[in-house]
C-alpha cells in the first residue's frame, strides 16, 4: 500500500524507534459504525458477563493468560520492535502481565472482593421493625483503556486495567496505543480466542485503532461506563473534562505524571554517598526513565557532603547507557522538557550525557536553590525521561518548605539512618499528605504488584487519588455497590444469599464473619 | 435592625413556613475574610485531628450528641418553627442524628473501618526480595458540608456528612442552610462546645451563613478536598462542575433528585389492592412528600384490576392531609413541577388536593401511558413533593422497556406476590442497574441507616454513585489509601504497626486477620 493510500484508508502503522523505520503492518482506524458496533456489543456482553461466578471469570483471566504464554517469541520480538525496550525487559513484562492476569484470577475465584455487608432483619425492633438489607459490589458497564506506551504489555492490552475491569465483570474496549500497535493486535487476538474457549459473549473484550479522536468518541458514548487511563498530564486530564461534561459523568481513572522526589537526609547523604548515587542513577535512567515512577526530584540539604554527593550522583551520570525511548514524540518532549527546565531561573545542568541523533533518551542531572524551586511551580511538572533535579534547600525548615509546596505525587521517598528517624517523622507525615505511596529508604521505580500496593496519588499525579491501578485492589474501580432490601434468597446473588454458599468475607451485623 | 440595615449589613433571616412569618434571629452572611480564616484555621486543625486515635474522635462524636440532646426543647421549638415539620418528626430525626454520631463514634472506637492492608516483606523472593508494604485510609483534608432542607437534623449541620467526615479525621465547614439558619446556629455552637469540651483545635469544625456565592467561594477553595452535598439536581451538578473546574479537581458526593419507582405487578396489584393504595399515598405524602426516597413513579400493567386499583389510590390520596412545605421556594417549585409535569402530553390528573393559600403541598397523583412515559424524558424530572405518577403499560415487555429507560435512581422497588418472584428476576436484574438500592414488597421511604445501607445511585440520582452518604460507609467519602513501604514501626500509624496493637482487622498477605 503506498502512503496516499494509507492516508487516505486511514491506516496506522508502528515505527521501530531503534531504527527510526515504519514496521510491517498496516491497522485501519476504526470507523463510527465500528465504534458504535463494539460499544453496543459490549453493553449486551456486560449484562450477561457481570453475573458469571468468580470461577468462570477466573478461567477467562487464566485462558488469556495461557494464550499470551503460547504466542512465545512473536509476542516478544514484536514488542521490542516497536518499543526499543530490551528483550530481557519484555520478557520479564509478559511475566508480570500473566502473573497480574493470574492475581485477579484467584481475588474473583475466591470472591470476598465483591465487600458483601449484611444487617439482618430485626422484626421484633421497636419502634420500628427493620427488614433485611444486603449490599455488595456489581460491575458498572463497558470500560474504556487507554494503554501506555511505556509498558506495551503489562499495562497495555491485558494489563493490569484490563485484568481488573474484566475481574469485576465489565467487558473491556482497548483503545491501542500508537505506539505498539502490533504488539496490541497479538494480545487483543489471545484474547479474543481465550473468550471464544470460554464460552462468553462476543463483546467481552474488543480493541479498537485510532487516534485522539476514536478516544474522544468513545469517552463520549452513552454506553461507556469508566474509562482508565495511564499516560501524560495532558491527555488525562482532557479525559477526565470530556467525560465530566457527558450527559451522563462518568469516572476517568487516569494515572499522569509525577515527580517521585526522593527527600536524603544530611547524615544518611554523609554515610551513604557512593551507594547512594548509584542507586539514584539508575533508579533515573531505568527503562530510559519512562517510568511514571521515575525520580524527578531530589531534595536535600546544602553542606560540603552535599557537594561530594553530586559530584559522585554526576560521575554515575556518566556511567549510564543513554537508551532508546519509546517513540519520536517522547523523544523530543523529553528534550524539550529537560531544556525547559534546565535553562530555568537558578537552574544548572551538572550533567548531560550526549546525543547521538538517534532516539536516545540522554541522562542528564541539574540542580537548583530551594529558593528558586519554590519560587517557580513549573519547575513541577514531570519531565518523562532520564533527568533528575538537585533541589539544594539551607536548613532543614526550607527542606519541610519544600515538602509542602509539593504537588500531588504518586511516590515520595525518605532516605534516613536509624537516628535520622525521629527527624523524619515530621517529613513523612507531610509527604503522607502528598502522595499515595511513601517509601523509606529505596528507590520509587519497581511498583509491587500485590494488596497493599496504592498506585495512585492526589491530583496532578491522578485524577482520582482514592483508587490505585496496581495491586488487586484496582478491581474496586469497576464496580459500584447495590443494596438489595428485603429481597428472597432465590433472588439474591450468591454472594449474598442466606447460608454464604460461596464462603467469602461478609460483614453481617457490623462483625466480620465467613460463615 | 430594619429592612434596609439588613440588606445593607447582608443578614439573613428565617421564615416559618406555617406562619409565613420572619422569625427572630439575626444571621450575617460571611465575609471573604472569615471565609478564609475559617478555611485556613480548619486546614490547621486537619493535621492535628487526623492524627487522633478512634477513641479521642469518637468521645468528640458523642460529646456532639450530647449537647444536641442537652439542647432540649429549644432545638426542637426553633426547628418546627422553621421547617414547619411536626414535633414528633423532629424529636425523631433528633434521636436518629445522635444515633448517627453514636454509631460512627462506635465504627472509629472498633477502627477496622481504616481498611488496612499488609503484604509482608519476602526478603528470600526471587528474583527480587519483597519490601513491607502497609496501606490504610487517611483523611483527605477540610471538607465541605451543604446541608439538606428536608432533614433539618438529621441531614444538616450534625448530620451524616458531617459526622462520617468528622469521624474520618477531617474538620468540616457547614454552609448553612437558608431555610433553618436559627436550628443551624443551635447545632454549630453544640459542636463548637464540644471540640472545646474535648480540647480539639478550634478549626476542626464551623458553620458559615450565606448565599450561593458562599459556597461557591468555599467549593473553589485551595484547601477544601471534598464537598457533600444534598438538594437538587441543580445545585449539585453546578458544584460538581465548579469542583471539576479547579486547578485541583476534589470530589462532590451530591445526592440529588431521584424518581424512586415502584414496579408493581399484575397479581400483587389484584390481591392487594387495599393495602397496597394505602401504603403508597401515605409513602407519597410523608413529610409532604419531602424526601429523596419518595416515590414519584409507579409502573404498572394495564388491565381492569389496575384500573381498580387507581381508583382506590385516588381515594386515599384523597384521605390524605396537606402539610406545610419546607419554605417558600420549594412550595412554589413543587407547584410548577406538579403542573408542568400534569400538563404534558397524555399525562392525565387523577387527584389533586385543594389550595388553601397556605404554603402546603397538596398532594396529587397522575397517569400517563408507557408509551408516552418512554417518548418524553422530561417526566423524569424529580417533582419534590407529594406527586406521583402512574405509569401504565400494555404488557410485561413494555414494563421492562420503562425499566430499560429509567435515569439512574437511588432506590427502585418491586412489588410482587410469591408466585410472580420469578417474573420479578428480570425486572430486578434491570434496575439493579439503575438504582443504588432495590427493594422487595416494601416503600422507599424510611432510610435505614446501618452498615449494609447504600444511599446513591448512578446519576443524576447522586454524582458519584460509588459511595452512599447514609450509613457507616458514608465515611469512606473522605479518605484516601496512602501506602507505606519499608516504615520502621516507630513510625508508622498505630493501624499497621507490627503487632496491631489495635486488633483491628486487617488483611495481611492476602488474609483477613484479626491478630
């Protein structure tokens, strides 16, 4: 096909950012009769797919899982083609993928997610006999993804959105990012046949190409119940206006950007400079910093150790491997970010590593007074890439100053010795404040995939901090909690039936009971 | 103070809607400046109050109940007078707004309800060690409170909203209502004399008067992080949107307008035509008709005992006493919503009480046909007051279309004998999809306030369907999880320290467990 013809069929293609070339493989945006096709289909999958027991939705997760397992290399190779990330990191992403795939597998088959509460009848109550009420969780409805491009396979077509909207029991329309096109149309077909296997409905599951528009489009259907998004600032937050001036609001669960500072203590930063840099540098460079986790600020205090440190943070700076980035346009909003910055009022560069005219994201390292920092809110926005800023504060006051100018984060970090620990708590009940994950001691990239895991920070970093898009709990995004009142048995769900036939976690009268 | 020295000094007065008749009473509007102080005093108090064990805050909360009941007569005197409800009404609605504090002081004493989550460390993992990682809930910050003028107890300055944010650890700014501004001070200065009684910071808890513009100023504050509200479609939705429109977006529960159907079906309706005409006109009529539960809408088939049946719903309607409406605006609302709604096309009047000058509701029933009801979305329109309107549909197919259309809802019931249970399956399966509530063989009136309950459904019942504002789960509005990784116990909130020294449950590597 030549490129009048893609034109003008309206055809995508992916772009190996390694060699900068257009891969094999042409995908046609969707047109509005497809959207409208797969959103109907949808909505009819949901009414019957929503009331499927947790083990047949298990089998479902577990199927896709499998069928992502037996696409073995082709899978493998395609993302790294179109994402410029090493094998050894694909490999290990489809592993997480299958694992998230697998967790949620086990939270429906075990089934006390649904947060069944009960307060029974009271029929002798004065002055008023009580009825029966019951509640539990039900899935709301189609689902929108937006997937990342950061992370072509576990946070993309069956990521961890995906896996939680289909454990809930909402059917699933992915909206492929442009990025990794191919790499989505495997995944999308593993899971296409995983629900031909199981029996479900045709509309369970559906991925649809297009650009800003299809999204648009899609946010807007009457049909659409909540939409997940992973992804920059910009086109989170225009999301979340479109779906809150619908009709009909819905939520958009959108993860955006964040600056993770790391906040080092003064002696922690004298005992611990060699390992300290190093652990910093490559927390930076890591995946060529385009994870949403990536250390963008760091916070310490003037001294003479101070400078030792930066000077040891540079030299690590250097040592680092510039890496290929995901796309052209990452690429050069990272430079541009990183310039906008670094050519701030009281910003200097300590350290750039070299371009090379290829799509490398290039390791850089600056620094700034804490005066100047607070001065410029700009200096807050997410640079999405290897770069990292020094804010250099005069005493420990200015330090909690700069805590609290913070805007949401998705992380802060606090690195402190054992005897630092008293002084830290100050520092970390303001940080509580302004993130949705604190972390002692370690760097914020390397997100946990478990229950504990809050993935998900007050606005900017989100726009909704109350709900995490790790970690089992990211379920609870789907779902909306029904009361059922003086309903008969024969009528109830299971999970809310006289008896507890399915064994899960009940609240009956207000105690925690699972029988 | 004359007429004029009011304007000019922006007080504002009561009027008993009874007597239409300003009451005594002076109460100035807030200025900007007390607005802000009052804002940035309550953000103070949230770093030391969020901060307080369950048992510090729930003395607070039955100090509050405490001084409500200490209030006497004079609370219950000046509330009639302004609601122009009836004395036993509000004794009630006392006694279920001291309830209300009691049980959430109970709920915070126990602590469970902080949701903590604890995946222990796996330092042996590979091919990575495990760090510990420990979530729980924490306060969000000041929050904002529109009180209800239907409940001007139970659902105002010491209502729900306030007592679920208390309880969750943020201070609360009421915006009072106009409509009960004498019942609001008596309340306020409760509360105030009981965060003194307990020594809590002063900004953990004000009322504020004034008009829209008030509360506008309050929702747009920087510091405010979540709003609740209860009243109109119209008042909601326009803070939903301003809240949207900040910087920083924070969420508004609104519980708005809500039709409340009752689905009755064709043997139900032939058996029990007495019982059921008595027990819908006096669900109609109750408080004048002013509650969100109150059912605006009864479906049913067409047919002979159905034509029975409205004639003995118009004779009760008939036997039914007009009440005083809560103020002026709301009386004179109700009468263009009655008529608007009787004036449309195939709507038809079936009773509708005398008026007598006074500002009462009289109470009104219609029919309409199913086909017109489904061409003519605007008779979804919340009428507040004692109207209903009678859907009537050719056959089953159509009853089920009707459910198909509704608008989202806050309750939805059903009325069914034992052998119709199985038709009603398909029924309660649809409007389970629409209501945050449906009910079996009983009215919608009458709001149990207990652990199972959910007090919100999809919109525009509520703008946010997720969370109920009645019931212990009302406090889960005004938290978010923070997630704390590698926090030495020294310094990590009481809920997830090793040990739990709380015995609260919690969910530790995946298990609930109370240890």
């Amino acid at each position: 096909m030549s490129e009048t013809d893609r034109t003008k069929m309206k055809i995508l293609q992916s772009v190996n950012p390694a060699t900068q070339r257009v891969l094999p493989g042409d995908f046609a945006i969707a047109t509005r009769a497809q959207i409208e096709e797969t959103v109907a289909r949808a909505n009819e999958a949901w009414k019957v797919y929503k009331n499927l027991s947790g083990s047949e939705k298990a089998t479902f997760l577990r199927t896709i899982a499998d069928e992502i397992e037996a696409l073995g290399d082709s899978l493998v190779q395609r993302a790294v083609e179109e994402s410029g990330l090493p094998e050894g990191r694909i490999i290990g992403e489809r592993g997480r993928t299958c694992n998230q795939l697998r967790l949620f597998a086990k939270l429906v088959e075990e089934g006390s997610w649904v947060n069944a509460v009960i307060d029974e009848a009271q029929p002798d109550r004065q002055p008023m006999p009580r009825v029966d009420i019951r509640k539990m969780s039900i899935a709301v409805g189609p689902v929108v993804v937006f997937t990342a491009s950061n992370f072509p396979l576990a946070f993309s077509t069956a990521g961890g959105d995906t896996a939680s909207a289909l454990a809930a029991g909402c059917p699933v329309i992915v909206k492929a990012h442009p990025s990794h096109l191919g790499t989505n149309a495997l995944v999308a077909k593993a899971i296409t046949e995983a629900a031909e296997k199981c029996n479900l409905p045709k509309g369970v599951f559906a991925s649809l190409n297009g650009e800003i528009e299809t999204g648009q489009v899609l946010v807007q259907h009457p049909l659409v119940k909540a939409v997940a998004f992973t992804g920059s600032f910009r086109g989170g937050k225009a999301l979340f206006d479109l779906a809150n001036g619908r009709p009909e609001p819905i939520p958009v669960y959108a993860e955006m950007g964040s600056n993770n500072p790391i906040f080092i203590l003064l002696e922690k930063l004298e005992l611990e400079q060699d390992s300290l840099a190093e652990m910093i540098a490559n927390s930076v460079n890591l995946g060529a910093g385009q994870f949403c986790t990536n250390p963008g600020i760091l916070v310490m205090q003037k001294g003479k150790s101070t400078e030792v440190f930066l000077e040891k943070l540079q030299k690590a700076f250097a040592e680092l491997q510039s890496a290929v980035m995901l796309n052209e346009g990452i690429y050069e909003a990272y430079r541009k970010g990183k310039t906008q910055s670094m050519s701030s009022s009281g910003v200097s560069a300590l350290f750039e590593a070299k371009e090379d005219g290829e799509w490398k994201g290039a390791p850089s390292l600056a620094k700034v007074s804490a005066a100047h920092f607070l001065e410029n809110s700009n200096l807050q926005e997410e640079v999405f890439g290897p770069f990292t800023l020094a804010v250099l504060c005069d005493d420990e006051n200015q330090l909690r100053q700069v805590a609290d100018a913070l805007h949401g984060q998705l992380t802060a970090t606090v690195m402190v010795t054992q005897e630092e620990l008293e002084k830290a708590s100050g520092l970390l009940e303001v940080l509580s404040q302004k993130a949705g994950r604190v972390i002692f001691n370690g760097v914020p990239t390397g997100v946990e995939v478990c229950h504990a895991m809050h993935h998900g920070g007050p606005f900017p970093s989100t726009t909704n901090g109350k709900y995490t898009s790790v970690g089992t709990e990211a379920i609870q995004r789907f779902v909306r909690p029904v009361t059922f009142q003086n309903i008969p048995d024969t009528l109830l769900p299971n999970a809310l039936k006289r008896g507890n036939p399915l064994q899960i976690w009940r609240t009956v009268n207000g105690e925690k009971v699972r029988t």
